[in-house]
C-alpha cells in the first residue's frame, strides 16, 4: 500500500526497488483501436500493426509482471555513523508476479493475506551491506566487514492510508547478525501526485552491534580508537517522507528525503562521528 518503505543507510538499493514495485498498482489504460480508414488499409497492415503484433505480446508480459526500471542517484553518509557523505548513482529493476516480488536484493514472497493482514518471507543477498575499512580515513585498522545473505519475514496490517509492519531479517556470513523493525507509513494521493511518510525504529543484536560499532583490543591497537563493546538493543530510530509525480500512464519521478538517529551502544560507539543520518534519493521510473 504505502510507497514509503523502511530503507537503512546500507540497504537502500532494496528500498528503491520496493518502492518500484509499490507503484505498480496504479492501473493502466488501454487505449482503444484505431478503425481502419478502407478495405484496403485492413487487408496491409502498417509497419506500426506489424510491431505491434511482434512485440505486444512481450509488452504485455511485463505489464502483467509490474516490471519497473529506475535509475537515479542517493545522497548518503558513507558508513553509518560517518559525517562524511557521498552521491551514490544507481540502476534499479523489479518485477511482482503474483505474490513473487524479485529485485536486486532478492525474493519477496506474500504467503498470506486476510482482511488488510499480509505475512511475507523474503531471502536474498544483503545489498548495501558490510563495510570497507578504505571507505573512511576514521575506518583505518578496523578491518572489512562482509556481506552477507539475508532470510527473513515481515507483518504488516494496513488500514485506508495507513500501514503499521514489523520485520525481523537474519544475516548469513558478515555480521551474522539479526535486525528488527517496527514502523509505520502513510499515503496520500492528490491529482498526479503521491505523497508518503514513515517513521520507524530498528533494533540489533549482539552480534551486529558488535560487529559495526564495537572496537576489539585489536583492532584498538591498529586503529587508535579506544576499545568499546556493543550490546544489543535499539540502533537506530527513522523519519522519512517522499512525493512520487505520476508524470504519465508510465513514466514516474520521485524524491524521498529521510534522517535517522543512531542510539543507545550504536550511538555511543567511538565508530560513530555524526549520531544523525540525513540522506536522499531522486529516481525517474518507467513501469510497462
């Protein structure tokens, strides 16, 4: 329903295909057949009757699939916690056949639905994650983080406007860590236009804190940074709002602005510059 989804500082290639596949229900219209002028017209069909006799079918196809391409760039900090901030371009396509939803990030499957309740797993590969120790002189001698593969699932409940979910998703390889969410959206629809906000709060494990915001002893030793242990508990809490201009049947842009604020042992990690996370996106979509 909302075209708002919860995206962290190192998962927003996922958010922007979610939101791609969001838009998708807006209906298409088929426009009606041109009579033909003769006879004559009927019996040789036109260059454009022949391409579109060869190539409706295909078209067809992706409009019953909700294919959507997007290309665009985020603004974001270059790590979490970073106070430096980079524009990151990206290309971006998703499809959802029935309750299959596939993107860059992986699978969505939708395994229920009843009256305004969905329960969806999803599995994948964690887009965004991990952290290289060279994207920061302040990472220097804590080492790499790596990505890892993503299995998880998500509840949601929504109600006119309003959506209210919670997802847990555990990471395979990398952190080996578990993050959970709670949030909410809200939509509106004005003339061409959409308009949506969010609020959310994430939570980790022991595992993922420490592994993005604790300092070892040696890592200590090579990095100067003085050694902190990370616990489990909130990491960080979301606002977020986007307009979305339906520019035709088919072409979209949207903009989305957001801010996050790290907390508790994430906030106070000797890891972290800036507590407050503010970032942005711009994309231009079309959907078949």
């Amino acid at each position: 329903m909302s075209l708002t989804k919860h995206f962290s500082t190192r998962s927003r290639h996922v958010a922007v295909a979610t939101s791609l596949s969001a838009i998708a229900f807006l209906p298409l219209q088929a426009g009606a057949a041109e009579p033909y002028d003769n006879e004559s017209a009927a019996a040789t069909p036109s260059a454009d009757a022949v391409d579109e006799r060869r190539f409706g079918r295909i078209r067809q196809k992706l409009s019953d699939w909700n294919v959507m391409v997007a290309a665009g760039a985020m603004y974001q900090p270059k790590y979490e916690g970073s106070d430096e901030y980079e524009l990151v371009p990206f290309p971006m396509v998703s499809a959802t056949i029935g309750r299959l939803t596939i993107s860059p990030g992986g699978l969505d499957v939708d395994v229920l639905e009843a009256d305004g309740f969905k329960v969806s797993v999803k599995g994948g590969f964690e887009m965004g994650g991990g952290r290289k120790e060279e994207d920061s002189k302040h990472l220097k001698g804590l080492g790499d983080i790596d990505a890892g593969a993503v299995v998880g699932t998500k509840v949601s409940y929504e109600t006119g406007p309003v959506e209210l979910y919670a997802s847990v998703d555990k990471t395979i390889g990398g952190s080996e860590g578990l993050l959970g969410v709670v949030g909410a959206n809200v939509s509106h629809h004005y003339n061409a236009f959409i308009f949506s906000a969010g609020a959310s709060a994430t939570f980790a494990d022991e595992n993922y804190m420490q592994t993005y915001f604790g300092v070892t002893a040696v890592q200590s030793a090579r990095s100067g940074l003085r050694q902190y242990q990370a616990g489990a508990g909130l990491k960080r809490y979301d606002i977020e709002a986007s307009v979305t201009y339906m520019a035709t049947e088919n072409w979209l842009i949207r903009g989305q602005v957001g801010v996050g604020f790290l907390a508790g042992d994430a906030k106070d990690s000797p890891i972290v510059q800036k507590d407050v996370q503010p970032s942005g996106m711009l994309f231009v979509g079309y959907r078949f």
